[in-house]
C-alpha cells in the first residue's frame, strides 16, 4: 500500500514533520472496535493501540483517533502490530454530540472524507427535506456532497425529481442511478479518483451496499479484495469499513456513518425504535421519562425482561443525541451566515472604497 492510494497529501505530510524524526511513520485509521485499531501503512495492514502518553494527553473524546484518520504509529510489521503516538488535524470531521458518563462530547465517526455520496431512494423514500439535512451535514463536515438517487428503475419521472432537486439544493449535484440494474454507475466511479476518500450516507434499504457493490464490480469481488461481502450480511461483517479500489479510491462505509440517519431526522428515530415508542404511548402520563413514574409501560417491559436494557439505553442517548445536534446545527449555520454577511460588507466596502479613490462615487 503506497500512502498516495490510502489518501496521503501535503496537507498531511506538512503536518507530519514534528514525527519524521522520531522514527515514527504516517498510518490511516481502517477500522476502530473497542480502543483497538486497524490500520492501514506502507509496511501494510498492522493492528494499534494508542501510547500510554496519548492517551493521557487526549482532553476528550474526539482527541482519539477515528476511521479515515491519519495518525503516526510505531511499526512492529514483524508482529503486524503498532502503537499509535500522534494524531494529524483533520482535514473534514463527521461527528455527533454524544453523552458519555453524564457529559456532552463530540463524537467523531468519521474523518478526512472528501466527498460524501447522499443517498436516497426514488421509490417511496424520496424525501427533499431529509435531503436538505444531509447536504447540511455534510456541508457542516467538510466533505463535498453529490446527491445520488437511487432506484430510478422504480421511478417513472426520474428528469423533474432531478430538476426539483437541483432548483431546491444549488450547488450540489445530482445523479439518478439504478445500482440493482447497475445504470448510471460510472459518474460516480468518476468521483473515486485515486486518493480520494468517498462516504456514503443515507437510510437503510436505500442501497448504499448494492451501490459500493456495484461500483466495485462482480469480478473484483470474486478475486477476494473484499471477503466480507460473500456473506452478504450487514454491517455486522466488520473489515469492509475503508474499501480500496483497485482502480484508486477509497470508500468509508462505518456503522456509525449509517447512524447518523437515525439523528439526522426524528422519523428514523421513531423507525428503529418503534417497539419503544409504542411501549412509551401505552405509560399512564403522556410526559412519561420512563424513570419513577407509576405504571410506566417501559419500566414494566424492563422488569420482564422484554425489553432490552442496552436497547432503551441507546435510545435516551439517541433522543438526547438529536436535542443537542438540533441546536448546534442551529448554531452553526448561524455563524456561517454571519460569516457569509460579513464578507458581502466588507466586499462591498472595498469596491466603494475603489469608487471613491477614482471619483465615481462620494
Ligand atoms: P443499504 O441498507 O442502504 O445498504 O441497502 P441495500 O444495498 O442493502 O439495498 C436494500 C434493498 O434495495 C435490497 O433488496 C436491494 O436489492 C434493493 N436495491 C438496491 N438498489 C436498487 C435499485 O437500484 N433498484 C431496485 N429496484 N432495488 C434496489
Ligand atoms: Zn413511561
């Protein structure tokens, strides 16, 4: 593996010089399952830990290292293994708000993306606002979106839902594929040119998987590049989450990316956790928290063991998770139009400053 297919730049190497002389050497982040990484280096595949001396130093949880980061590890290729002592800046960040042990963190799922494919279905799933939101995301990250819908074979106006897409959304692309029929495929193998790091995003059972398995091609499956997809078992089958092509390009596909549908809208909340959902409608008080309250329908499941404590779990931090982006996306897209309002004054204010000085304007 050069570093040049795995995404490596200049941006990268300027700020690897403090490591070049520590015989440290730059590795990306493949894959990440309980503080144990996956990694991805010139000496090839090597499995990390960050130092003892990282780990103090980190202040937060989005100090650690995510998929797609670039970090400076030292190599033991002879035990393919490594450790991991520094973490390059990020050149575009998809994260979350998460509470972890009662505090609000940033949550990084992913990094140094440069383009994220937004994926919708033109069938029943084809919904402009939800849309909207991720191309917000994405603009939020860092990466570029294209928006690429899918399942145009089920779809018999394909050219107006494109045409209302790119009216609503300026700037963003838009593609109609069928990756079942496999049309439409090769502008967006267009897009994975070597070295750059795509994502995808989008629902469930839109067809991201059928998509990356399209643009990969039946034969490259057969050779073996990617084992895990003869299984054709979900996200479940774990080193898939940084695909190389073998034409170039690199392809994230985390666990965590195809989360973030789930906060992204409340209605995929309410998908994922409609057995929760329908426990809560049946609570005695409509305001139920599901904590102390008399005849709570959640508690009662949990005492029978109906419901799954880790699940209902999960669900209090995704409702808390989907508060906390509402209102930092708020923020966000706040400061930017500040930023944006600014620029118009002060151009604004040069080219009457430019008027004056030739005496065309007082
Ligand atoms: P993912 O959850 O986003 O990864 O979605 P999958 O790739 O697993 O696809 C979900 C379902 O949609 C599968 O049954 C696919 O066969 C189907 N599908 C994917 N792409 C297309 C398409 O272009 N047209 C049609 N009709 N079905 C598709
Ligand atoms: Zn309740």
């Amino acid at each position: 593996m050069d570093l040049e297919t795995l995404g490596w730049n200049r941006f990268f190497q300027q700020h690897f010089e403090p490591f070049n002389d520590q015989n440290l050497i730059p590795a990306r982040i493949a894959r990440e399952h309980k503080n144990i990484y996956v990694v991805y280096t010139e000496a090839g595949q090597l499995t990390a830990k960050v130092s003892g001396r990282f780990r103090h130093d980190a202040q937060d949880y989005s100090d650690f290292p995510s998929v797609g980061d670039w970090v400076a590890v030292k190599a033991r290729p002879e035990e393919e293994s490594a450790t991991i002592h520094g973490l390059l800046p990020r050149k575009s960040t998809f994260s979350r708000t998460a509470v972890l042990a009662g505090k609000t963190e940033e949550q990084v799922l992913a990094a140094n993306i440069d383009m994220v494919f937004l994926v919708s279905g033109l069938d029943g799933d084809f919904n402009l606002r939800r849309i909207e939101r991720y191309v917000t995301i994405a603009w939020d990250s860092g990466a570029t979106p294209v928006i690429v819908l899918n399942k145009a074979d089920l779809c018999d106006d394909v050219d107006s839902i494109i045409e209302e897409v790119e009216a609503t959304i300026f700037g963003v692309s838009a593609l109609a594929v069928s990756a079942e029929k496999k049309e439409g495929l090769d502008p967006l193998r267009e897009y994975l040119t070597p070295g750059k790091t795509v994502a995808l995003l989008g629902s469930s059972g839109v067809g991201k998987s059928t998509i990356i398995n399209g643009m990969l091609g039946f034969e490259q499956l057969r050779t073996g590049a990617v084992r895990a997809y003869d299984s054709k078992g979900k996200h479940t089958t774990t080193y898939r989450e940084m695909i190389l092509f073998p034409n170039g390009g690199i392809v994230i596909d985390t666990p965590g990316m195809r989360e973030i549908e789930i906060w992204a809208d409340e209605e995929g909340l309410s998908s994922t956790f409609g057995d929760i959902e329908a426990l809560a409608g049946q609570c005695r008080f409509n305001d139920c928290r599901h904590d102390n309250e008399p005849d709570c329908a959640i508690q009662d499941a949990l005492a029978d063991g109906d419901l799954d404590a880790g699940r209902f779990q999960s669900y209090i931090k995704l409702q808390r998770g989907l508060r906390h982006l509402a209102l930092r996306q708020d923020q966000k897209v706040q400061r930017r139009e500040a930023r944006a309002w600014q620029k118009k004054v002060s151009q604004f204010q040069k080219e009457r400053q430019k008027l004056m000085e030739k005496g065309i304007v007082q």
